[in-house]
C-alpha cells in the first residue's frame, strides 16, 4: 500500500536530492534552471564537489528529509540507498538504475528487497527515466528534456522512458503538467499516481501509455474515480497478444483474447483508446485547452472546398456530427459570401473576404449562434515569406473571439501538421482554443472527445456497471475439472438458462426413457473426455422413432474408441430452426477477472470471429449493447424480411450465465455455451461445458 502522503510530498515536492556522480550535478543545474524554487542537493561519499555543485557524503547528512530523491547509482547500491532514505524519513524517490524483477531471478530478489527497505518511502521504478513536474520545475530525471513550466497541463504515464524522452522533446506545444517513465512499478504504480492526479486541479486529462496493466482491478477504481471527477484518461497500448495457450476446450480462450480485454475495460471505464502516438497527442491536447462540449453538434469552416471536402470525410470516419445550417443560417451566409461560395457544414468561406474582420466575424458568428455545441475552423498557416500568414492569422483571431463572445469551445486545426507554427498554436493555446496539427488527426482527436462526452453521461446515468467493482480472479487453489454436458447444463439450469427438455439413461434403458419426450430428438455420447462430441460423432440429429433412436445410438456407440467408457446417453428433444446461434462463454484471466464472451455461434465461431466481450459483473443494459453490436445481430432482428428473434430471451439467458459465472468465481475456470440458439419466442442452450475447480 502506497503511502498517501509521501507520494504527495514526491508530486509536489520542496526539496530534491539527487543521489550519484557527474551526471547528477547536470540534473542539479537542469533542475535549477527549469524553475524549481525549493532545495536542491547533491549526494556522493567520493567527492566534496561535482562541477561546482557541493556534495554530501550521504543522505543521513542532509539538511532534512527531501520530499523528492533521484537515485542514479548501480542496483545494489539503490538498495542501501533506498533504506537510508527511509530511515530519516524521507518522502519519494525515483531509481533509475535497471537489473531488477525486468532481468532475471536475482534481479526479481533485489526488487524484493528494494520494497521492503523503501519502507513508507513511494518509490517509482525501479528501471524508469523518473519525473518530469512541469507545475513546480522539479526533474528527477537522468538527462536532457524539453518542454517548459505551465499553469495546468495534461499528465502523461508511460512504461517506456524513451517516450517520455521523445514526448517532452514534441513540437506540438502539447501543455504538459507532469511527465512520469514508470518503470517496473515496484512501489507505486499507474493507478496510484492517477488517484493523486486527481487530487491536483491543474492537471486537465491523464494520457498512459503501457504494454500491460499490474493491477487492473485498481486500474478500474482510479479510472472510475476518474470518469466520475471528468478528469478524461487516454490510453495507447503496444502489445496485441493472446490471453494464453491455444484453444484447448471451447472456443472462447480464442475469442477473448488479451487486446480485446482491454478495450472492454476501457469502455466499461470511459477511457479513450487511440492507436498511435501522434492521435495520443492531439487528443490529450484537445480535451486539456478548453471547455468540454455540451453536445455534439459541431460546425466547422475551412477557406476552400477541397479542405471541407477533407473535414466532411473525417468527420464521417470519427463520429462527428455535422448538422447543416438552418434555411434562415443559409440565407445570411449567402448575403454576406460571394455567390460561388458554397454554404453547407463544412462552410467553404472562400478566400474573398480575407483580410475582412468584420465580414468574418459575422461569418462565423452566423454560422456557429445557431445551435451548435463546438467550432472547429481548418486553416494553414503559410510561413511568414508568403506575405499572407497574417491574413490566415486575422481569421484565427476572429474566430477565437467568436468562440469566447458566443461561449462555446472550439478548435483550430491545419490540414499538415507542419503548418501551425509555434506562434498560432502559442497564441491560440492562451485563449483555450486547441491548435491541433494535421486535419486527419484534429478530427479523430475531436470524434475521440465527442465520444468521450457522450460515454461519460451514459456510464453516470446507468451507474449499475460502474459501480460494481470487477471480480477479481485468484489462481484457482486445486485443477479444475471439466462437467460433462448434462451436468453443466443442470448447473445452469437452476440460475435460469433454458435447456431442452431431456433424459439421461444407460445405452440400455433408452427405449422405455425416450417414452416421455416428443420426437423428433438428438442423441448424446456423455462424458467429460469427450468435450467435441460433433467431431466424434458422438451426436446424431432428427431421430423421428424409436427405432430410429436405438440404431443411431448402436452405431453411434461403434464408431468410439474402445477405451472410452460410454454408460451415459443425453436424449434430447430438438429444437425449432433458429434465427440465429450465439455463442456464450466465460474465461478466466488472472489480471482481468472473468471475462463473458458473446459471439455468433455455431459453425461461424471459426467463420465469422464476430464476438465481443464484458468484463464481470455486468448488467443487462451492456449485454443488449454488446449483442446488438455483432454482425449476426442483423439475422437476429430480422434480416431481410425474414422472422425476428427474442432478443429479451437471448438477454436473460446471457445474464443467467453471468450471474452462474459471478456465483462461482472463485472456482470457475471456464464455461461454454454453444451454440445458444435464438428462436423467434425464447432461446435454447443445446450445448454446454463447464470447467471447475472444487469449492
């Protein structure tokens, strides 16, 4: 448990110890001229000075405690240094040095024993660049950076130091509070450091970058708290891999693979996802500059149609909403622009009122005070030779103080990134207008920020999912073993899942069983080794007689290996012909609890791979959202004038399977339901393997 208080001291520190050699005394200097006002020392038992920097022998002969350490010693020294931090009381402290759990077994000891010497000490790394506090000036940091102070800004996490290197080096004028290399994230990790940025009012969004999560569970309370404050999180992740070994049992260790888990939790969580470095950046720069759009209507401008042309196309691939002018919007415009111009949303202004504050002001007034919840204007910025950059300068002035006078929040972006010179973005920034660089970018980064607000409201409003905290999974205390298909289905049956009226009898015994049920029925070899019966044929189908079904089970008993004990026959009644197969499914994952997998079933689980998945517990709500999302969704609501299933059914059994899974997770392994036939009344699991460990 991270000591509160002791990060905060780190986070906001008033005094910095730098801990190490020559390279140290340049981290003393880049700190003092970066702008940090506390007390600065420097540590180091061979030397009374480094290049004018005065040294102490260690840290017990500090003045005081420092709030802040930087440790840049070899990884056993670390160890010792750690302690005697902890030992006067000292606040946090970044190690930078490598060789601990990332290496090998003794590496993964030294951690060990660097936790336990840290103490109430908050540590951050080992194996990190450290931190970058851009609101107090203080860099616990081993080399050169960029960037410069700031009154509020964005705070970026990231598992890679040489991203958080190249990020603070950006031209991009991206304002950015704290900048923190997490390392192996012995001590404090990606969720605590988002609860204390939460606590600071001048941090406006929270980007993380990260191959993986330690601890998603704690991952999920600080992001919810997050959604809850509108502190919005971005996330790139690298790492696209599988949760584990190759499917064994059922299909659904395929289907929910490790990526896919993450994006459920970011939607469950209201975190933005983005795919790359540059959409990282410019969407933690439009949700920092500014005020968050009350709704999604957004109007945008450009100076030439081929750039509408480009904003109508991105617009569409991000979700934004573009609503055309009102007749009497249309009709000022057409007074005010020339008779070429075309007036629609984007609105081309052309180039002949350039140089006209006031025929733009009204322009863009006109356009924008009618019911639109954000401006986005596009505008290059040609350099400064052309003569013609103070014009494009004129319509971004006006446009910013359009934006200020009509109270909604906006944008200006360029269509090539190159084009926004520092001068525009440094001007616009300080007006709270985000200057974003590449069309392309600036309106995934807008779509991502529309989604971001319409999500937030839903996940506020409904609260259900949020609210309830993911099930964590432990590794299961005994091997688990696999229920044959009767036995897996009874125990599903009890928490409601519909199941085919059935009996299970000896090979001998079926004819005076099969009495009870209707004809025509399906045929079952039961038993737990033989979990793919299809493949076996281990099932016959649309036995009409009871002849019939004495024959098929004969012959079906034949083609089994000898060594297979066969003394279980399922007979079931088959069911009407579906609208639709869905598959349903539960994997256990260690770091993400108990996933609920929901996909088109059948033989299209390997066809089609149309699944999606909800991290445990759910609610109803998110399994509509999640069915009505897969492609077989179509044939389930009637495709082409063809029958409709019962998709309130298909929801119900889906959440009896969860709310089985959710009974039993401390025990379960894995469940399969497959396929789960929709019909146009009801649905119906024909098929059904649970895996699980002893209570």
């Amino acid at each position: 448990m991270v000591n509160s208080k002791n990060l905060n001291r780190l986070m906001a520190p008033t005094s910095i110890a730098f801990v190490g050699g020559a390279a140290m005394a340049e981290s003393v200097r880049r700190c003092k001229e970066g702008g940090f006002k506390g007390d600065i020392w420097l540590v180091n038992p061979k030397a009374a000075e480094i290049n004018g920097v005065p040294c102490f022998a260690s840290v017990k002969d500090l003045p005081r405690a420092p709030d802040a350490s930087f440790i840049a010693t070899g990884r056993e020294i670390t160890v010792k240094i750690v302690k005697e931090l902890a030992e006067i009381g000292a606040g946090g402290a970044v190690c930078y040095a490598s060789g601990f759990a990332e290496m090998d077994a003794e590496g993964e000891e030294l951690q060990r024993q660097l936790l336990a010497n840290a103490g109430d000490v908050a540590l951050i790394g080992p194996n990190c660049y450290g931190l970058l506090d851009y609101l107090h000036g203080a860099a616990l940091w081993p080399a050169a950076y960029g960037g410069q102070l700031v009154d509020k800004g964005v705070a970026v996490l990231t598992q890679s130091g040489n991203f958080a290197y190249n990020l603070s080096m950006t031209d991009r004028s991206l304002p950015i509070a704290y900048l923190v290399s997490v390392g192996n994230q012995a001590s404090v990790d990606v969720a605590d450091l988002i609860l204390n940025l939460l606590e600071e009012p001048r941090v406006t969004a929270i980007g993380v970058h990260l191959e993986g999560l330690k601890n998603v569970q704690a991952f999920a309370e600080a992001a919810k708290q997050a959604l809850i404050k509108g502190v919005p999180i971005v996330a790139l992740k690298s790492g696209v891999s599988a949760i584990g070994a190759e499917l064994a049992l059922s299909h659904t260790s395929s289907l929910a693979g490790s990526d896919e888990l993450y994006n459920t939790l970011f939607d469950r969580l209201g975190v933005i996802r983005v795919d790359g470095p540059v959409a990282f950046v410019e969407t933690l720069k439009v949700l920092s500059l500014g005020d968050l759009p009350r709704g999604s209507r957004v109007a945008a401008l450009a100076d030439s149609g081929g750039d509408a042309g480009m904003i109508a196309d991105y617009s569409e691939a991000n979700d934004v909403n573009l609503p055309q002018p009102t007749a009497q919007q249309a009709l000022t415009l057409e007074k005010i622009l020339p008779v070429f111009a075309n007036v629609a949303n984007p609105l081309d202004f052309t180039t002949a009122i350039w140089g006209n504050r006031e025929a733009l002001t009204k322009t863009i007034t006109t356009l924008l005070e009618e019911g639109y919840d954000y401006g986005l204007l596009v505008i290059d910025f040609p350099s400064e030779e052309t003569g013609e950059r103070p014009d494009c300068i004129l319509i971004a002035e006006v446009f910013k103080d359009v934006l200020a006078s009509l109270g909604i929040p906006g944008a200006v972006a360029s269509i090539f990134p190159e084009l926004m010179p520092q001068s525009a973005r440094e001007m616009l920034h300080r007006a709270g207008v985000p200057a974003l660089q590449g069309v392309q970018e600036g309106l995934q980064a807008i779509g991502n920020m529309m989604s971001y607000c319409q999500t937030r409201q839903q996940l506020l409003q409904s609260d259900a999912e949020l609210s309830a905290p993911l099930l964590a999974a432990e590794p299961l205390r005994t091997e688990p073993k696999t229920l044959d298909e009767w036995d897996s289905k009874q125990a599903l049956k009890l928490f409601g899942l519909p199941t085919p009226n059935s009996c299970l009898v000896a090979p001998a015994d079926i004819p005076e069983a099969a009495k009870n049920l209707s004809y025509p029925v399906v045929a079952k070899i039961v038993s737990a080794d033989l979990p793919h019966k299809t493949e076996s044929g281990a099932v016959v189908l649309n036995i009409r007689s009871a002849d019939q079904l004495q024959d098929a089970v004969s012959k079906m008993i034949e083609k089994q290996d000898k060594s297979l004990l066969i003394d279980k026959i399922l007979i079931e009644e088959m069911c009407a012909e579906p609208v639709a197969e869905l598959i349903v499914g539960v994997k256990r994952e260690a770091n993400f609890g108990l996933a609920l997998v929901i996909g088109a079933g059948g033989m299209l689980v390997e066809l089609l791979h149309d699944s999606c998945s909800l991290l445990l517990p759910t609610t109803p709500e998110s399994v509509r959202a999640a069915v009505e999302n897969l492609k077989v969704y179509k044939l389930m609501s009637g495709f082409r004038g063809r029958a409709a299933g019962d998709i309130d059914a298909t929801v119900d059994a889906i959440m009896a399977i969860a709310k089985y899974a959710e009974e039993h997770a401390r025990v379960i392994s894995e469940l399969d339901v497959n396929p789960l036939l929709v019909l146009e009344s009801g649905v119906m699991a024909v098929d059904a393997l649970v895996c699980i460990a002893d209570q």
